[in-house]
C-alpha cells in the first residue's frame, strides 16, 4: 500500500460522504448505511433512476459535487472498469467494488480484472466480487446485505476471503464486539495483508481474525503479521482448503505429508498468529482476546457447581496441555474452613450447591483460590437457564458477580463458560462484558481460546528474544531431475554432511569394493525408476560375506524385476552397514513458489508415514526453533534417554540441521529438493543413511 493508497483507505474507513453506484444493490448499501448509523452525505449515482431510497439521484459521477470519499459500486464489470477511470482523474478516495465477473469468471475476467488495476490508481480498492467493509466504530457500512454486530468502542476487526462468512460472522449470537469487517474478495487492489497492516495500529482494534483461503505474498503477510506483534494485536487464522502441495514435490515421503496446510501452520507458528481450525473458535479466541488482558501463563483455576463440570474441565484441560495446580497446604485448610463439608478442595473446584448463589460464601472462596500465586487465568462454568424457566437466574448472577470481583482483586483474566455454546443469553453476555468478565460459549472453545491467548503471549515473548531473518519467494518454477543416492551423498559430504563410506559398482566389481570397505555391507540398487528402494526389495542389510553379497544380488535384481522389469539395473551402491543408531529421523528441505525454503523433521525410516509425526519450519530458521522442534517430535522420546537410553546431543544436532538449511538455501539456482530418510542419530554426530535430491535443470 503506498502512502496515498494508505490515505485514501483512511477516507475509505471513515468518509464523510459516500457515493452509491448502481440499482438494486445500491438501494440496499444505502439501507445499511443507514442502519450503521451513517450521518454523513448520500449521494446515488443512476443515470434511469430519479431517487433511491428517497434521496435524489446524480446522473452521473461527473455529476456529484465533489470527489466522494468512498463508492460503493454495484454495475456491471466493463462499466465498472470505465467508472473506476473517471472516479480516479475526481480524485475519490476508496472504492467497494461489489461487482463481479473479473478473474473468477475465467480469462475475459483476468483482462478486466487487469484493466481495472491499471484504472485504479492510488485510490483504495477492496474488491472486486467483495461484500464491502463495515466500520463499526465509526458508524459507516458499504455492504450489500442486513448486517449484525455490535461495538462498545473496542474490539475485533475481521477479514474474510468469502464474503457469506463475513456476512455470517456479522449476525453471530455470541457478543463478540467488533471494530471493522472486511470482504476482501478478489484483491485486485489491496489484500489482506494491506488491511492488518493498517488496522493493527488502531489501539481499539484489539485483535485482528482473518480467514484465509490462500495468500498471495507470504513474505508481506510475515511482515505485517510481525508488526502487529509489536502493537500487541493478536491475529486469530482460519486457514480454508487445505490441499496437498502441487505433485512436483510429492516424490519424496516428506513433500507428499508435509503439504501447503503445514506450510501455513509453519508460518503461523513462525509469526506469532493462531491458528484455529472453525468459525466458533475464530469467534470465541478472539473474543477472549478482546474483553480480557493477556494471561501471563497457562495455568488455571476451574470452578463449577457440579462434579461432573470439574471432570469435563479436567479432563479436556489435561488433553491440551493446560495446568490445574493443586492449591498449596495453607490454601487448602482456608478453602476447606469456607465449604460446606461435603465440598473436597481440588482444582478445578465443585464449590457445590448449599453456598450457591450466596455472595458471601462464595466470594470469600472465589478470592482464596485466585491469590494462589501459581494460578494466572480463572474460568467459572454457568450454563444459564432459558427464558421462561429463568426464576434461579439471579443465583447465577450472584455467582458471577463475586467470582468477577475475586477475579478484578487478583489481577486474573477471568472467563465465565457455558458448557453448551446456546445457554448464556445474550442480556448475560452484555453484562459480563460490562464487568470485565469474557462470556465464553462452549467448554472446548473456552479451554481452547485460553490456551491460545496464553501460546501468544508466550510466542511474542520468543520472537523478540530470538528474531527470524525475513522470508523470501522462491520463483522457481524449472524442470527437476532426480540425482542417484551415490550422487547425492556425495554432494552433502560437500556440505559438511556424514554420510556411510562407499562405492558405486557393477554385479561384477560389487564384490572387489565390499572387500575394500570391509564387510557387513549394504547394498542397493541404483536406477532412475528406484526413488524408493525399500518397498521393491532394491535395498539388502548386513551382508557379511562375498558369497551372501553375491545371493544378495540375485534376489534383488529378481525382486525389482518382478516388481518392473524396466527398473532393474546393473548399478549397484555398496556401503558399510552403519551401526544401530538412538533413533531415525527424516529430514527435508525443498523450495515452494510462494513459501520459499521448507524445512520439514519427524519420524524416520518406516515410521515416516505409518504414524506422521512431522514438524515444518520455514527458512531461515534458527538453532533454537530446530531444537524446540526436534522436542516437539513423538521420536523425542528415542532421544532423550528412553528407558534408560543414551541420549542424544540435541543442541548439536540442531546445528548440524542449521548448517544444511544454510548451505541448501545458497543453493538455490542448483537445487530444489533434498531428504534424507533415514538420518541416524547417535550420541554426538549422526548419518546419513539415504538420500533423495531433486536438482533444477
């Protein structure tokens, strides 16, 4: 966005007069002008109409008495392009663009879409095929549809890809105040990125939930994401279509589980942004976000009036990774003195049924658990009855009153959840927020937004003590070949890589090179049509002596016949049989168009796709982000000492990766993919057992 597009979406967010172009569609934008509450000039554009919505009608823009601040634009596709010309030599400054039949619309929709580029100038553009955008907070709508949603001078600003999501999240029943909504349709103009860029600066804007179909710039998406760290805006994701990387890549285990969904997640774990996987838990996570401070930490205080609603809490809590920590000795003889006796003192908390609703029996309890120091985030679980059968309703009241004022007393951020999304009325909900207190709907969500408010706080904390370098595109789009395991090894010995000593031979010569390096030996096959040796019998271990070398060869090349006869060779790799390792990992690296460098680690050997534990991260990358990804892993376990174990120099190992990520990204112009499954992992050092390189032709 540059400096005049960015001035013209401020008169786009906030104008003083707007301008309706178009029949039906534009009768109904002024209706939710007028809804929002929009006091400033409407002006109609129609050249065959003489009013809309009771307010006389220009002929044409050239008509209206100035340049307006907005448009909104509801014509046909080709008018609309000769409309946009004449706007931008007004000098307007933004445009809605609701129109379709640009590129979604096929080729002559591409040439349009183009044409409307070059038309438009530095005026600001959302669109086109978009619903429009509504600024809640300062009463203005150009949307083509009823709209919803409220706004107590903070909140949410939301932007979608699909223009009946945004539509939909603007009639949510969940009370999640708002600032902005955005439909950024075809941005032709101006996209995501430029709208976070913009709106998280806004200090009422208090986070920022985007869904995502797909991004066209992921560098500009991880740079405005990081500033919005810095202005202390969380961003909230729901990533949509989540397909599998392109077949260029899916040769290799690595590229065909490590898809375009882990790449996103990559990201987002590398820019501070939470994903979400529903629109409930886009909602709910970012209402959390909006009412309440940021938790320092994890670690709960659970309160319920029923058992069964501690357990539910508990045992979801624990599925997460969530903490309840058991109140300390002195905490506990306090808690036991406040409850009736049939109350047991735990966390989460059952303060049971003969003090509820009773301010001042629970209150006193309420506040003597929230002062244990190890608690940072409370949560009360009220399922509020509905109306008609509300007569107990002023015990919940009284209940939620004392637990937030014991919340406000301890400086906690405190939630109050109902465990069934549909029974916390919305009266219920406004109060709550009045109080400071989160209306949360649903247990899972609430448990779910918790653990995620406190991941960011967590996450920003990390990413400003151990920055990345910026990402970059790769724009390769070359044809690849696959080099053979011999070439390959060869290459990462070059990069400062171990891989097992050995030689390519012939069935006549494979005996003369296994006497040489020393037998046990491995031996494999080599041809361009045995990428994966293993599934085809193309691979034999541990062979100890010339005469098992020489059965070897004849089992294999009758294997790999029976399996294609066209793939068998007379190429053989003869290695040393490398001695058992701690553990097998797969590690790969590979260029995508859009992302850049990958890197991707997780279980290797067979296990690579029997059980799919893979970690991706994009580059450049640091030492500490590999390690806490090798932890991460299920096959952690095997590294770390299992049952006694040796363990493995995890430090050292992230180095070495580091090392290869660095080499292989100045590599660029030579190469596309590499994997290496299985890399051994001893004590100290590890081994590269196979691998797999793609090179740019």
């Amino acid at each position: 966005m540059t400096p005049a597009q960015r001035q013209n979406f401020e008169r786009l967010l906030s104008p003083k007069h707007v301008a309706f172009i178009g029949g039906t569609d534009a009768i109904i934008a002024i209706g939710e002008a007028k809804r929002r509450g929009f006091e400033g000039a409407y002006w109609p554009v129609n050249p065959k109409r003489n009013m809309l919505c009771d307010i006389e009608c220009f002929a044409t823009v050239e008509d209206l008495p100035e340049a307006p601040d907005a448009v909104f634009l509801a014509i046909p596709a080709k008018a609309a392009v000769k409309t946009i010309e004449k706007l931008r030599e007004m000098g307007a400054g933004g445009i809605v663009c609701y129109s379709a039949g640009f590129k979604e619309s096929g080729y002559a929709g591409q040439t349009l879409e183009a044409q409307l580029q070059d038309a438009v100038g530095n005026m600001a553009l959302i669109g086109p095929n978009c619903y429009g955008i509504v600024n809640y907070l300062d009463k203005s709508a150009l949307w083509p549809f009823a709209h919803g949603g409220e706004c107590p001078g903070y909140g949410a600003a939301i932007i979608t890809q699909s223009g009946m999501l945004s539509s939909d999240i603007s009639m949510n029943q969940r009370s999640l105040p708002m600032t902005h909504m955005i439909s950024a349709g075809n941005q032709a103009v101006l996209g995501i990125e430029d709208f976070i860029d913009v709106l998280c600066e806004n200090p009422a804007t208090r986070a920022i939930g985007v869904h995502i179909e797909g991004l066209s710039d992921i560098p500009k998406f991880e740079r405005v994401a990081l500033k919005a760290l810095v202005h202390n805006t969380p961003i909230v994701a729901f990533k949509t279509g989540r397909s599998k990387i392109g077949s260029s890549l899916t040769i290799s285990h690595t590229g065909s589980i490590s898809g375009a969904n882990e790449l996103y997640e990559a990201l987002f774990e590398r820019t501070g942004v939470i994903s979400v996987t529903n629109p409930s838990q886009l909602l709910e996570t970012l209402k959390y976000l909006c009412v309440l401070e940021r938790p320092k930490g994890s670690k709960i205080a659970g309160f319920t009036c029923s058992g069964g609603g501690a357990t539910m809490l508990a045992d979801y809590g624990e599925d997460i990774g969530l903490e309840f920590p058991a109140f300390d000795q002195n905490t506990t003889q306090i808690l036991t003195n406040l409850l009736p006796p049939i109350a047991t003192v735990t966390n989460p908390l059952d303060y049971t049924t003969p003090i509820w609703g009773q301010t001042d029996a629970t209150e006193p309890v309420f506040r003597t658990a929230l002062s244990n120091r190890d608690v940072q985030v409370a949560v009360l679980v009220q399922d509020y009855p509905a109306a008609g059968l509300d007569e107990s309703k002023i015990f919940y009241q009284n209940d939620a009153m004392a637990f937030g004022n014991a919340a406000r007393c301890a400086g906690v951020p405190a939630a109050i959840c109902a465990t069934l999304p549909e029974n916390l009325d919305v009266q219920t909900r406004r109060d709550l927020i009045e109080q400071g207190v989160a209306p949360m709907q649903g247990l899972h969500e609430t448990l779910n937004a918790i653990k995620a408010a406190a991941w960011w706080s967590e996450r920003r904390t990390e990413l400003s003590r151990y920055p990345y370098q910026a990402l970059s595109a790769s724009a390769n789009k070359r044809q690849c070949i696959t080099m053979n395991e011999a070439e390959g090894k060869t290459l990462l010995r070059e990069a400062g890589f171990r891989a097992p000593i050995g030689s390519l031979a012939s069935s006549e010569t494979a005996a003369s090179v296994a006497a040489k390096i020393g037998y046990p030996v491995v031996l494999k096959m080599m041809g361009p049509k045995l990428l994966h040796k293993t599934e085809v019998g193309a691979v034999a271990l541990n062979i100890k002596s010339h005469d098992a070398l020489k059965q070897a060869i004849i089992t294999m090349r009758a294997s790999v016949q029976a399996y294609a006869p066209l793939a068998a060779t007379d190429l053989f790799l003869v290695e040393n049989m490398a001695n058992p390792p701690l553990a097998e990992l797969v590690v790969g690296l590979r260029q995508d168009p859009q992302f850049g460098w990958a890197l991707t680690l997780g279980s290797g050997g067979i296990l690579v796709e029997l059980i799919g534990d893979m970690k991706t991260l994009l580059l450049p990358t640091h030492i500490e982000a590999i390690e806490k990804a090798l932890r991460g892993l299920k096959v952690a376990q095997l590294l770390t000492g299992f049952r006694g174990a040796k363990c493995a120099d995890l430090t050292c190992l992230a180095q070495t990766l580091l090392d290869l990520c660095n080499w292989m990204m100045t590599q660029d112009k030579e190469l596309q993919e590499i994997e290496i499954n299985p890399l051994f992992i001893y004590e100290n050092t590890s081994l590269a057992v196979d691998a797999l390189i793609q090179k740019l032709t």
